[in-house]
C-alpha cells in the first residue's frame, strides 16, 4: 500500500510539474470522457432503467398484425381479444384505448390526454395508485364508470397535489367525475403525454363488434415462457383464428416486448451515437499514447537511472501506468462536468416524445461508468507508451547523446500508426454525419403536397354537453370559420378531423359500384376524414380533378366524397374517377350508402415525410359532422402574430370549448422530423470533434518528427536541398500517413454505414458522393496539419541544427 501511495504521490507531482503536458492531455480525454458519459445517460434512461412495473421484462403489446397493408401494429376487436385470451404463454391480457377529455372547473377549460382501461389493466401492468384505489369490475358498467385515475402531474397542476383528493369530484367533458386515486410520478403508460385514466365501460354492441378494429392490448407472460414461445403460440392461435373466420384473412398475431414497444427504433440510432463516442474516446487516447511517447524521450535518462538502481521492469511499467491512470481520473472528473453540461444540451435537443428524455440524470450508474471509463482510458493510452519507454539499452540511454527507445524506428512506427487509427476512425464517422447530413437534406426537401408557410394549426373539441346533436356541432364550426375567414391577417381557413395520420388511423375496406368483390386478403383499407369545404384551399393542396366541396355538399344533399390522387390511381387507372361510386364496407349488402367521387385531391405526405402517401377519402364535415376537428388558418403574415386575434375570437363564440395544440405547421414538421435531427446533430458533432483530434494528433506526429530530424534537415539543407524540397519531403510524410488512414477508414466506413441503413433517407449507405467528399475533407483537413511542421522544417537555419547536434 506504501509503494501505491508513493506511486500516486510522485505521479501527481510529476503532472503538477508539466503543466502545458497536463492541460493538452486531461482535455483531450475529458472531451472523449465527457462525451460517452453523456450518451451513456441517455442510454441508461432510455434503455437500460427498468420499466416501473412488477416484472417488466414479462409485458408484452399484442396487436393485429394487417397483412394486407403490411402494418405489424394494427388495433384490433374485443370480440377477438377474447379469442386471443384462449393461449397458453399469457397469464393474463387486458385491452385499452387512448381517449382525450376536456377538463373543466377552475381555471382555463383544458384538454386532458387520457385513457380507458380495464380493471385487470392495473393486475397485468403490476402497478397500482400511489393515492387511493384502482378501478373495480363493476366499475366497468355504462353508468358507473364516472370514476378517475389522475397522473403526478395533473395531480399537481390541477389539483395543487392536495392530499385529500380522493373521493373529490371535478367535470369531464361536462360530467361529474369523482378522483378515485392518484398514479405514481413515473407512471406515464401508455403514452409519456397521458394523465387521465378512466374504466373501459363498453355496451353490448361494442362487445360484439367483430371487425371494429380500435383496442390495443397488454399481456403478461407466464414464468418462464420466453419471447419465442410466445411468438409462436399467438401465431398458431391467429393463424386458426383465420382459418375459422374467413373474414379476417389477412390478420395475424404480433407479439413485441413492451420495452421494445416503448423505445422504438431509438436503440440502433443510441448504440450507434455510443459507438461514436467510444470512437471519439479512442481518438483521444491515440493522441496522448502520442504525447506520453514524446515525452517519454525526455524521461530516457530518468527511466534509465532508476533501472541501473535496481528497479524491475514491472515496477517502471507500474508507475507509468500509475501516471496515466490519474491522468485519466482527473480527465474523468472534468468529463463528467462536461457530461453534465452534454446532458442538458441533450434534453433540450431531443424530440419532445422521446422516452425517458425527462429521466436522463446522473445516478450511480452513470457515475460508476465514469469511473470504470476513466480508469480502463487511463490504462488504455498508457499501455503502449509504458511499455515502449521501459524498453531499453541501459548503456545507450546513460550515455549523454543516448537515443530513447521511443525516438528509433519502433517508436516512430508505433506512433504512426496510432495517427492511422485516428484518421481511420474519424473518417467513419466523418462519413456516418455526411450520410445523415445528406438523408436529412433529402427528408427536408420532400414536398409534403401542401404549403406549410404562413398556417397556423391548432385542435378543438366541442363538448357533448352543449352541443348534443351533430348538426349543432356542424353549425358551431362552420360559424367559427366564417368569422376567421373575416379576422384581419387571415387568408383563409379551414379544418380537417385528423391533420397527420397515427400508425393506425381511422380507416376501413370499401367496395366499388360494379366491380365484383376483391378476395379479402387483399382488400386494402382507405383513410376517412371529416373536412370543412375550405379546407384544401387554406391548406394549399391542388384540385388534380373535378371539384372541391361547396354549399351544395350539406347534410341532406346526396352523399360525395373527395379521394387523393394515390387512390384514384390505384383503383381507377386511367380511368376519370370523378363520378365514381364506392361504399366502406367489404360488401355493398342490400341497401348501400353509396359515396359520389366529386374530384380528386393531391397527396399529402400525412404519415411523415418519410412514409408514402396512402389511400384517403374525405367527406364534407356536415354530412359526418366530428367533435374533434383541427382548425387551420392561412395568415397573410408570421402564424404567430396572429395567435392572440385567432384565440380571442374562438373564445368569445365557444368560451366553454378548450382550444389547445396551438402551432404553427413548420414548427409541427419540424417535430415529425426531429429524432433525425436530433442523431444527425450529435453524430455530426462527434464526428467534428474526431476529425479536430485527428487533426491534432497528425500535427503532433509531424512536428515531432521535425524536431526529431532537425539534423538531418539542417544538413540536407547545408548540401543544397531547397525549402521547396524540404516542404514536399515532409508533407509527403504527413500525406502517405494520411493515405493509409483513408484507405483503412474507407473500407471501415462501408461497414459501419451499413448498419446504421434503417436511419437513412434517399441516400445509399455506400453512397459514392459523401464518400468522396469525406475524403476530400480529410485529405485536406491532414494537409493543414502537416503544413505547419513542414513549414517550420523548410525554414531550419542549418548552421543551428549543426551547432545544437
């Protein structure tokens, strides 16, 4: 233990004395340092922390897996949850359905994302309320169910966390609700935006509605089943159920881990965002292996005494490491104040729907990866150098003009390769940011089929309590954007039931009016929106055919409908659809409500920019009248001048109904572009860092090496040799390290790029461009480096080297 305590003792003050040493080294690791403390939060939030629930790794989302529109995670029936409970991998299963509610009371009206739940939902989750009590069974009868569970949150901002809330009552959409408990502050399933849980009440029609697909469903294993048997036994169980019930050809079973449902596809962008920063790390410690092998030149001497006193190879190699081993604690210990600076750019970065973003923190996990990363870095960058140093001629060292083993060919080897490491790995990621650069440009420039400029977006639902019937719902709308259209700064203004499309959006099979049945594998379902006449023009999306919807299109007239260009062309090719006539429904029966095409619209690229436009319809709002619309409102100036006017004037027509979601579209595909955003960001930001301590690193190798040949220079020169050849000489050095480093990082590239293909848009992972523009980059990038040194060893006086040899 001594011999440890003066081991850290003499490291300490060997650091303290090369200050200039110290500084470079400690800030070059506590970036790399820094830097993967800073992604392992995320992935320990994201990731790697346990869901809040007993035995999470045991709860599981089943859904309809649709075939027929290649759509794994579809909603699907209670009559057909019942079938799917006959299994023997699940002990128990509950299904559920995300729901919103206006909250009234004190304070502005407010719309609450919710949701409705069964009892046993709170038996499979494991989890119960940390206030009062979860629902009953005979909670879940039409009449009873006007009981709630409220989240942490709502609790506090709504209630002022009173802890005597439970049995209190407040009105939900216009009806009294009494608090039956309140859920844990980490308790935010199934969505990280939902606060208000309320029992599951259906009616006996709803129970016994086969093919009206609109439930999600938990499960929670048996002990001891695993992922695969339970795949495989909700498969068979859905093939047999296809087998009995013709109608649901095409339908199958989809089993996926809730904690893979939760993260997403954030796992392969997070592991490779980690994987950066491990690169960037290593490129680190590849420039101080460099630094403590120059150094280690000047310690010959020192080196050499101690051996000649008796000290073993083993005991030099041990304080060496001992060195370097502080040196990266000390790094560590201003990485992490780095990281913490990292973390907070990070959250303020990240999509606003990313999980676990709200739980990225510093707890002994992160702080015990920053110690053990420190540590093994330390380690890591010292072992080279220690051994090289420790590598000697005893008699060569003592004498005055001794040459360091670190100085000879070995030496210069080891370093030049460590400097084609380090080009090798910031090229991958050089490469892995222009990929992303460039998806992300082609993302962006993807036209989303209507104008986003100058419109404001924002969502309203009108209550049941005021408005009961569909046509006064109709009237209230209808008068709210003739007033709009009127409001000073506006265009024009419309609304539509569902702005962007949900992975499962309303939709349904359809049947054309002389056209025989389509086999039910292979019927394809179509969107169905509720839309405002207006609402194309204000949304800049073109009449491609026929007309738009006018006052002719009311609630008695005869029932038309709008179709997008993708539908038209599918199922009427070159064909005029306009006067069409299709009903929703897999057959027409014997008294169908046929629908008249009026015209075809453009498509709209509703999913995201990424996702291919579907097959939609549109109906006039008053012949399907909705309580919940999105209002959009074309403004002749910045949407954000004109959010004040526009909430007043809904205000003084519906001062009951919420207004709520309130932004301008930009900013809304903005959001739907965010995650990529959020990785080509940070990927490009360490990959900037790599290329900097690339960069560095070839400077350090090349003005080492001119310090190193200073004779030879000075006599080349003394004999006639040019600065100009003096310059090529050692740039022709810098570039041939350069070259190898390209070579090796290329070919690693294609690798790397390959795997991250799923993050990509538009662009190849090989793609030709980038990879020539990466090179082009780093070539010059190195050039710059190694101009310097050369620069300076074109300038040796020679009668200097000649005097100081």
């Amino acid at each position: 233990m001594n011999s440890l305590l003066n081991d850290l003792r003499y490291a300490l003050r060997t650091l303290r004395n090369r200050p200039a040493f110290s500084a470079v080294a400690i800030l070059a690791l506590a970036l790399g340092i820094g830097a993967n403390t800073a992604i392992f939060s995320v992935i320990n939030a994201v990731l790697l922390r346990r869901l809040p629930y007993a035995d999470p790794d045991r709860l599981a989302m089943v859904w309809l897996d649709n075939r027929r529109l290649g759509l794994h995670e579809d909603l699907m029936s209670y009559p057909i949850l019942e079938d799917w409970k006959k299994n023997n991998v699940f002990e128990s299963m509950a299904g559920f359905t995300l729901s919103s509610s206006t909250l009234t009371g004190e304070g502005e009206p407010e719309r609450v994302a919710g949701a409705m739940v069964p009892a046993a939902w709170f038996t499979v989750l494991g989890v119960g309320p940390r206030l009062g009590r979860a629902f009953t069974p005979d909670q879940e009868q039409p009449g009873r169910d006007n009981v709630a569970l409220l989240s942490h949150g709502l609790w506090v901002r709504r209630f002022g966390a009173d802890p005597q809330v439970v049995g209190k009552s407040f009105q939900l959409d216009g009806k009294t609700v009494t608090v039956a408990g309140v859920m844990p502050p980490d308790f935010r399933f199934p969505e990280k935006k939902t606060e208000l849980w309320m029992p599951l009440a259906l009616d006996p029609r709803t129970k016994n509605a086969r093919y009206a697909f609109w439930m999600s469903v938990v499960g929670r294993l048996k002990p001891g089943v695993t992922w695969d048997q339970a795949r495989a036994e909700m498969q068979g169980l859905g093939a047999r159920i296809e087998r009995q019930d013709p109608q649901l050809a095409g339908y199958g079973v989809w089993v996926v881990p809730l904690h893979t449902q939760l993260v997403g596809n954030l796992r392969p962008a997070l592991l490779m965002l980690f994987a950066a920063v491990v690169s960037v790390l290593l490129i680190a410690c590849a420039n101080v292996a460099n630094l403590l092998l120059a150094r280690a030149a000047s310690r010959e001497r020192e080196i050499a005494v101690r051996a000649a006193l008796g000290a073993g190879r083993g005991r030099l190699i041990r304080q060496l490491l001992t060195e370097s081993a502080v040196l990266g604690l000390v790094a560590g210990a201003l990485g992490l104040g780095l990281a913490v600076w990292g973390v907070d750019a990070i959250t303020r970065l990240g999509p606003r729907d990313m999980p676990g973003l709200d739980d990225i923190r510093a707890d002994s996990r992160v702080l015990a990866f920053t110690f053990l990363i420190s540590l093994a870095t330390g380690i890591v960058f010292g072992l080279l150098p220690a051994f090289a140093a420790t590598r000697l001629d005893l008699s060569e060292s003592l004498k005055e003009g001794g040459r360091a083993a670190t100085a000879g060919p070995g030496g210069r080897r080891l370093r030049q390769a460590l400097v084609v490491a380090e080009i090798a790995a910031a090229v991958v990621l050089v490469a892995g940011a222009g990929l992303l650069i460039r998806s992300f440009a082609k993302l962006r420039a993807v036209d989303p089929g209507f104008r986003p400029e100058r419109l404001l977006t924002m969502k309203m639902v009108v209550s049941q309590s005021t408005h009961r019937e569909g046509p006064q719902v109709a009237a209230l709308y209808q008068q709210i954007l003739d007033r709009l259209a009127q409001l000073p700064g506006v265009e024009s203004a419309g609304m539509v039931s569902d702005l962007f499309l949900s992975k499962t959006p309303n939709s349904g099979n359809f049947s054309i009016e002389g056209r025989p049945p389509v086999p039910i594998e292979q019927q394809i379902e179509a969107t169905l929106d509720s839309v405002s006449p207006a609402y194309f023009a204000a949304m800049g999306v073109p009449l491609l055919k026929g007309r738009f919807f006018d006052q002719r299109d009311g609630a008695n007239s005869p029932p038309v409908v709008l179709i997008n260009d993708t539908m038209a062309r599918r199922f009427w090719p070159g064909e005029d659809p306009v006067g069409k006539r299709f009903t929703f429904g897999s057959s027409p029966g014997p008294n169908p409500r046929w629908l008249t095409v009026a015209g075809v619209v453009g498509d709209m690229r509703r999913q995201g920019l990424d996702q291919a436009a579907r097959c939609e319809t549109f109906l006039p709002h008053a012949l399907r009248p909705r309580r919940g619309m999105t209002l959009v409102v074309r403004t002749r100036s910045e949407p954000a001048q004109a959010i004040a006017s526009v909430r007043s004037l809904i205000r003084s027509i519906a001062p009951d109904q919420p207004l709520f979601a309130m932004a301008a579209m930009e900013e809304l595909l903005g959001e739907s572009v965010a995650q990529r955003r959020f990785h080509m960001v940070l990927l490009g930001v360490f990959s900037a860092l790599a290329l900097a301590l690339a960069a560095i690193g070839i400077y350090g190798v090349m003005h080492y090496a001119v310090v190193q040949r200073t004779p030879e220079i000075g006599i080349r020169i003394a004999l006639g040799a040019r600065p100009a050849d003096v310059l090529r000489l050692v740039l022709r050095q810098g570039l041939n390290l350069t070259l190898t480093g390209l070579a090796v990082g290329l070919i690693a590239a294609l690798a790397f790029t390959r795997l991250m293909s799923t993050l990509l848009f538009g662009v190849a992972p090989g793609d030709p461009a980038t990879f020539a523009g990466v090179g082009l980059l780093l070539a010059a990038v190195a050039l710059a480096a190694s101009y310097v040194p050369s620069r300076r060893a074109s300038r040796v006086d020679p009668m200097e080297a000649l005097r100081h040899e």
